[in-house]
C-alpha cells in the first residue's frame, strides 16, 4: 500500500482551523446578539436565558438519544450558570467590555485550576493573569469610562461558569454533538424556573434569543466541542482570546458602541496579559 498522504493531514488541520474560526465568530455573535436584545431592553435577562438555553436545547433534540445525564449533567450545570449570568450582565456591560471580562475571568479559572491540582504552572502565567485582572481593574476604577461593577462582577461569574465547562468539554468525553446536546437539556431545565420572573418579552427580543440558542450555541458550541479536545488547554485559551477582539470590532458597526480611549486600552492591556499567560505550559492539564 502506499504511504498515506501528507495532504490528508494538511486537510484535517485546515478544517480543524474552520471548525474554530467558526465557533469563534459565534462566541461573539452571542454577545453582539444579547445586548441587542437586552441593551434596548427588548427582553428581560432572565427570560432571555431560558429562551436561548431552551432553544439550543431544542436544535440538538435529535441527539438526546445519545446523551447521557451522568457524563453531560455537570457540563449543563455549568453552561447554565455561564448563560444566566451572561444575560444579566448584558443589561448593562457593552459587547466588547463583557467579553474582555468574560475572557480574562476564563483564564483566570483555568490557571486557579492547575494551580489547585497541585500542578506546576510558570510565573508567566501568574504574571499574565495579574496584568489581565489590572485591566479588568482599570475598566471598573471611576471615572470616564468606567464600567458597572456590579455587571462586571455578574460577568466574573459567567466566566468561572464558562471555564469550568470548557474544562469539561476539553476532557473530550463522549461524541461531541451528543455531548453538547446533552448539556443544554440540562441547562435548559435549570432555567426554566427563569420564566417565573415575569419578565417583559417582546417579539424580537424571544427571536433574537432564539437565534443565539439554537444557531450560535448550539450549534457554535458543537462546533467548539469538536476542536477543543484536539488542542492543548493554551491553544483552548488562545483561541478564545480572539472572541473580545471580534466582538469589540463587529460592535461598533453593527450596534454602534465605539470603542472610548479607556476600553481600548484597558482591553490591550487585558489581551496582553492573557497572551503571557498562554505562554505557560497549560497542556500539562491535559490528563
């Protein structure tokens, strides 16, 4: 038999790139996607939540089949505290300075993680970690420019709640579609006590909620799901690093939130130190 290509693997490699770049430009369409929903008070947030849960849960119906609570049910957990959180926040925070926040506080869990596991993890990375966590700081410091911190401090949450799910999904536990479906049912029902809030839910607020549940979640974060068990916990971290930076570019044109002098540079400064942070040797957590 002949030797097997090399163009086989450049393939898989470029679509391995598609699949990412993808779910990326679907990460920042959740966050373009909730402030054009909650930013002009559309829908109320927790409504906005159970909606998009519901909906991804609804697109990924045909995989429930080969879902399993026990290996997918703290996956959901974790997804619903990152969703509902994410929609709070988004009353308040811009696109771009909730996803900077959101991204930084990930890196942040995935370094504590190592961090508690008894690991060795590179000063680098503590490094990186405190310069993201002063820009965070330099966008909640009074003044012009300032961000709530109250919003600031939700988006901490949904960030922890993020990390700890792509933990889970790095572990590359069952097939990835399958998995992700099985995650958003149990989201899914944690939220629908949200319903209870009786919020105000208009027409185009339900739609956009939609949207995001069942095109880019659901099926973003299978796309997710099915590259970030192929990468090592700092490619995890790199590739999600581009998602303030996309968000941050598309806001502007798409929901007209120009970027001011703090935010772009607290976010530089924010992105800088993710950048050192993913320098450490954080695929010694790939286990």
């Amino acid at each position: 038999m002949p030797p097997p290509s090399s163009g086989s693997g450049t393939t898989t490699r470029a679509r391995l790139w598609l699949v990412g770049a993808l779910a990326i430009l679907a990460f920042a369409a959740n966050s373009l996607l909730a402030r054009a929903a909650l930013g002009d008070g559309a829908i109320g947030p927790g409504a906005y939540a159970a909606i998009r849960l519901g909906a991804g849960a609804l697109v990924l119906a045909p995989l429930w089949r080969s879902a399993s609570i026990r290996r997918d049910g703290a996956a959901g957990l974790f997804l619903a505290t990152y969703a509902i959180a994410f929609s709070f926040a988004y009353v308040t925070l811009g696109a771009a300075s909730g996803a900077l926040i959101l991204f930084a506080t990930v890196q942040g869990v995935m370094v504590a993680l190592g961090l508690a596991r008894g690991e060795k993890v590179r000063a680098s990375a503590l490094v990186g970690v405190l310069v993201a966590l002063a820009g965070v700081g330099w966008l909640l410091a009074p003044g012009v420019g300032a961000v709530d911190a109250r919003a600031a401090l939700v988006m901490g949450i949904a960030g922890l709640g993020w990390g700890l799910y792509s933990l889970v999904c790095h572990k590359g536990e069952g097939e990835a579609a399958a998995a992700t479906a099985g995650a958003f049912a149990v989201a899914a029902v944690a939220a629908l006590p949200l319903f209870l809030l009786g919020e105000r839910m208009s027409v185009n607020g339900a739609l956009l909620a939609a949207v995001s549940g069942a095109v880019t979640s659901g099926l973003g974060y299978v796309a997710w799901r099915m590259v970030a068990p192929r990468m090592s916990l700092t490619g995890v971290a790199g590739v999600q690093l581009l998602t303030p930076a996309a968000a941050g570019l598309l806001a502007w044109p798409l929901l007209g939130e120009v970027p001011g002098t703090r935010l772009t540079l607290a976010g530089l400064v924010i992105l800088g130190g993710v950048a050192l942070a993913m320098r450490a040797p954080l695929s010694q957590l790939k286990r």
